[in-house]
C-alpha cells in the first residue's frame, strides 16, 4: 500500500512539473496561447455568463421598493473592452480643432479609434446591485463615470454643448478617458489588477493539473456535472456558512456512502445567482469500473443533496439543461485518448475559472470559491 501510494506521489510530482514548465516557456504569450489554444474570447466569456445569469434587476434610485433592469450581463463586455483600449492606446476620445475658416472658429471633432465608444460613457449612470463586483476595468469606469463632472453628462451627440459651461461633450469624453488612463497607471490599480489574474489562472493550473492526473491513473473517467443549490436565507453570510457546512459534510460522509464509491475525484465552485442565492458547481469524475449513467448519478447525487445534506431545502440541476455552452459540454464518457472532448472540459475549466476576473456575483468576504478532491475513490 505504501508503495502504490509512493508511486502515486512520484507520478503527481512529475506530471505537476512537466506542466508547469510547458506553461512556463509560454509565458509572455496572449491568454488564448497560453491556455491550450482555447481561443475563448472575453465577449464569448461575457455572453455565456449572460446565459448563465439572464436579466437582473436592482432597486431604481427614485423608489426603492421599485426595480428595473440593469443591462444585461453580455454588456459589460462592451464596458471592459471600452477601458481596455482607452488604457492601451495614448490618443484622445476625439481630435478637438478650432476651424477658423468657419463663422465664430467653431470647433470641429474628429474621429479616433477611441470614438467608437463615445455612448459607452453613458452607461456609468445604471445603478448596479450592492453584490455585484466587476473586473477592475469595469469598476474602475463606474467610479470615474459616476464623478459629478460625468454624470449629468448625456454622451448621445459630440457637438452638443456640455452641461458645464464652454465646453462640448466630446471635450467632456476626453476628459473621461484622461481620468481613466490616470487611475489606471497607479501601482495599486495594477496591483489589484494581477491579483484577480493571478488567482484566476491558479485555478485554472490546478483543474488542469488535477485532470491530467485523473487520466493518467484511469482510461476514462464518467463526467457528471450539476448545480447543487442551497436552502434560501436572507443573510449573506449565514448562507456562506451554510454552504461551507454542506460542503465539509459531503467531503465527510462520502467514505461511507456507495454513491461514491467509483468516482476518482471531483472539482467545486462555490458560485452566486441573483435569484438562488450561493450554490455549487460540482464536476465529479467517476472511474471507469462505474456501470451508472451520467443522468442517473446526477439525480441520485442531488437527491443527496436536497434530503440528507440540505434537509429538503435545497434543489439541484443537471448541466446538460444549461443553455450555458461551457457548463452543459464534456458530461458523460470521456476517453484518455480523445484530445477533442479533453480539450473542451479544458475550455470547461476555463470559463468556470477565468470569468471571476471579469464578473462575480456574492460578498468579497465568501472566502475560497474553488476546490478540488484527490486523485483516488478512497481519497477524494
């Protein structure tokens, strides 16, 4: 036994750095090459989360006990690819000159490449929910498009005199764009910037890691994904806690559950939804010895879930419902051998950790998000 489980170590140690120095040589590379050419762009990211989360509603500003809704999720795309060329490019959101040719030297706006985004600047005034934390990009555009110089400011036509006097909106655009640039290049900005990256990609190492390490072991694995949701609870954190107790006791009454006697490991995101509140996403994999049925260990996996662990309070959902194409994909068989179904539980893997950098829903305080098991039945 010691020396299975020698071996087992020896061969995890291996496979762990022989990614990591793949993953090592293409650093420096764009985000599509560096993660397996998965070419997931962040519009594709935003519209699968749009999917996932549909049309949310806050409280309007004139009356609270009234709601409309905010725009839908796949426009913050729009948004963070809006500051993301502002920050990497030094010309203005419009070229101001004076025509003295013309009566009075009215002045003349010429078009940039910054000019395509000149109405983005009025979506700063939506109201967004109090649990809503965007990527630092979009953040940082709320916070400056929110400034009283901004606000009242109607971004529709560059010629139309601005609220503030002498001046004409594009002027006022510009000046956004300079704010921006500004907040963007301090060391704390970009401080917070890496740290979101950085854990988003160390999420992403450890799935991948972990997964090779499960084919290594086993031919195939039976991929079984599906929601687990929570019982309701009007606190927050009482329903952080919650999960966190639903969670240990899962990990805790497996070894003597046979529901869980094949599977070789699992992987867990702790994750938000306006109108359910926290819930999991699980991934299990099950050895190739198991004989069930995806759908089949799904609804025994969930019913777990509703009766015993969440004492009838909860739900569940299998994932193959999702309209969501990275949350339905890679559920049943998969072959050590078929590059094609590993690459999109890859793509899978992507998706559920990438998107937190650019959208994520809950309390800053909800702790870890992300999880995974062992590489054996008996030790996941």
């Amino acid at each position: 036994m010691r020396y299975s489980r020698l071996i087992a170590d020896m061969l995890r140690r291996y496979i762990k750095t022989r990614y990591f120095e793949q993953m090592k040589k293409k650093k420096g590379r764009s985000a599509k090459d560096s993660h397996s050419n998965l070419e997931i762009s962040i519009g594709k990211i935003f519209q699968e989360m749009n999917r996932e989360h549909g049309p949310i509603f806050v409280p309007t500003e004139e009356n609270p006990d009234q709601v409309e809704p905010f725009f839908p999720v796949s426009l913050l795309s729009t948004i963070h690819q809006t500051v993301e060329r502002m920050i990497g490019s030094k010309v203005p959101g419009f070229k101001i000159e004076r025509e003295m040719q013309k009566n009075n030297g009215e002045l003349v706006c010429k078009a940039t490449e910054l000019s395509l985004y000149f109405r983005t600047a009025s979506y700063g005034r939506k109201t967004h929910p109090a649990n809503f934390q965007p990527s630092e990009l979009i953040n940082l555009f709320f916070e400056i498009a929110k400034k009283d110089e901004f606000l009242d400011e109607e971004f529709r036509n560059k010629n139309f005199p601005s609220r503030q006097s002498g001046k004409i909106v594009a002027e006022i655009y510009n000046e956004m764009v300079e704010q921006i640039r500004r907040s963007a290049s301090t060391r704390e900005f970009k401080q917070k910037l890496q740290k979101r990256v950085r854990a988003s990609i160390k999420n992403f190492n450890s799935a991948v890691t972990y997964v090779t390490e499960l084919f290594t072991l086993h031919k195939k694995l039976l991929v079984v994904r599906l929601n687990c949701y929570l019982p309701s609870l009007s606190d927050e954190a009482a329903m952080i806690k919650q999960a966190k107790d639903c969670l240990r006791k899962l990990s805790n009454n497996k070894r003597n559950n046979l529901l869980f006697a094949d599977v070789a490991g699992f992987l867990w995101k702790l994750e938000y939804h306006h109108k359910h509140g926290y819930y999991f996403h699980f991934i299990f994999f099950y050895s190739d010895d198991c004989d069930e049925s995806s759908v089949d260990l799904t609804h025994q996996i969930g019913q777990y879930w509703v009766t015993p662990l969440t004492k009838g309070g909860g739900g569940y959902r299998n994932c193959e419902e999702s309209s969501n194409e990275f949350l339905s994909s890679c559920i049943g068989i998969v072959d050590r051998a078929d590059s094609v179904s590993r690459n999109k539980l890859r793509q899978a893997f992507y998706y559920l950790t990438m998107k937190d950098q650019y959208l994520r829903f809950g309390a800053g305080d909800a702790g870890k998000r992300f999880g995974r098991g062992g590489v054996t039945g008996g030790e996941w």
